[in-house]
C-alpha cells in the first residue's frame, strides 16, 4: 500500500491523516499496539473521538542494503575518522538482491492516534517486507558475530602483548642499577627508559608491579647487598 492510498482510505474514513519523521518497526511502537487493519482503525479511531491520525511511512531504499562494517570500527585496521567502511549487505546474504527492483516502494506505515489517556498505533506492512527484513537481520547478525570474534581475538593479543611486558617488567629484579634506585619513582623511570614499551601497560599497572617490585628488593634484601660498601680493613698500627 502506498502512502497516497493509505491516505485516501483514511480521509474517506473521516479521519485527517498528518504525515510525520518516524521509524515503522515493532520497536518503534510507544503506545498500545492495533490488532486488527486500517478499517477496524478508522472505528477505533472514530469511537475515541480523534480526527487526526499521524502517519510515519518509509520506502525501501539503498541504504537497506548497506551496513557498517563494525570489524573494521574496532580492529586494527579501523579509519582514523572513526566512521567505519559501509558492507553491502547482498555479499553476505545474496537473496536481498531480488528486492533491489523494489527500491523506492513503500514498504511499511506506522500511524497512531493520540487521545487523554491513550496512544493507539497500527503497523501496515507491504507483505515482502517482512521476509525482507530477515534476511537483512540475518545479514546484520553475519556482520555482529565478525565483530565479536574480531573483539575476542583483540583482547587475546592485548593480554597476551600485556604479559610479556609484565615479565620483562619483573626481570629488573635482576638489573643492578634498577635494584639500587632509592624511590618507586625513579625505579619507574628507570624501568620505561629502558623498555618504553612499558607505557603500554598504563601508569597504574605499571605503579602496582614497580611497589611489588620494591617490596621484594627489600624482603630479599638485595638493596643492601647492592649498595652497601665493603668496610676496608683496619690499618695495622705501627711497631
């Protein structure tokens, strides 16, 4: 049904249809939701007193067929503009490109009536419409798995990348000059000048592991060890 003769039943049923910006979804729906057709509408709409019914309407256009590749938005790869490669959805479920020959149809209306007390909605789609939007939630689901699998695999080689930055952090243990640092904080600087990579790790992290590191140091003793001089011996006195 297109918007022209939505209107035209609804005008011949006494109502004053209002066009307005809207989505024509289920989850669209902020009132109770019509079980019945535009004619069971129309008595509704005329029992509770309102003339006016406002009416969101959407044709099928290419933008249907496109969404944004959300792997790419969060891996390695993703655009410094953050705004993210747009996938034509046919690639990954090619049924949807049977009902390109139906771009700028009307595909669905969403009208409602307002009245004290009451919001009445009723959804009329065109009846392709409905397949059509399982395959392309099909498609978009394609789409979200990528990105989850893309997230799994991100955060395995940020781990694994953040483990070996902690081991090579804990090694300075063994470093002489680090062992001798007297405060947390050039022990800290010392460790990133050495290794810069250890920034990566965060400054938190890194202040946690370098006071973990400094009570060991001090457990073990190796600070003393490492800084205190060896006491010469006495001169012997003269005969």
């Amino acid at each position: 049904m297109t918007k022209d003769e939505l209107f035209q039943q609804l005008t011949a049923g006494g109502l004053f249809p209002i066009p307005v910006e809207g989505g024509v979804e289920a989850d669209d729906v902020a009132g109770m939701l019509f079980l019945g057709e535009v004619a069971g509408f129309i008595e509704a709409a005329t029992v509770l007193g309102s003339r006016c019914v406002f009416v969101a309407s959407k044709v099928l256009d290419e933008a249907d067929f496109l969404h944004p590749d959300e792997a790419q938005e969060v891996g390695e790869n993703h655009p410094a503009e953050g705004i993210p490669p747009l996938l034509e959805l046919t690639a990954l479920q090619p049924a949807l490109d049977a009902y390109k020959e139906r771009l700028a149809e009307h595909c669905a209306h969403r009208m409602w009536v307002q009245v004290p007390g009451a919001k009445l909605e009723l959804i009329v789609r065109a009846s392709w419409w409905e397949k059509f939007s399982n395959l392309r939630d099909e498609a978009v689901e394609a789409i979200k798995r990528k990105r989850d699998s893309v997230w799994a695999e991100r955060e395995e080689e940020d781990k694994r990348r953040a483990d070996e930055l902690l081991v090579r952090l804990r090694a300075f243990i063994d470093d002489a000059e680090f062992v001798k640092l007297p405060t947390q904080v050039a022990m800290q600087a010392y460790a990133v000048e050495q290794v810069p990579e250890l920034e990566k790790l965060g400054d938190k992290t890194l202040r946690a592991e370098i006071r973990a590191l400094d009570g060991k140091i001090k457990a073990k003793g190796l600070r003393a060890k490492k800084t205190t001089p060896t006491t010469p011996p006495a001169p012997k006195p003269e005969s």
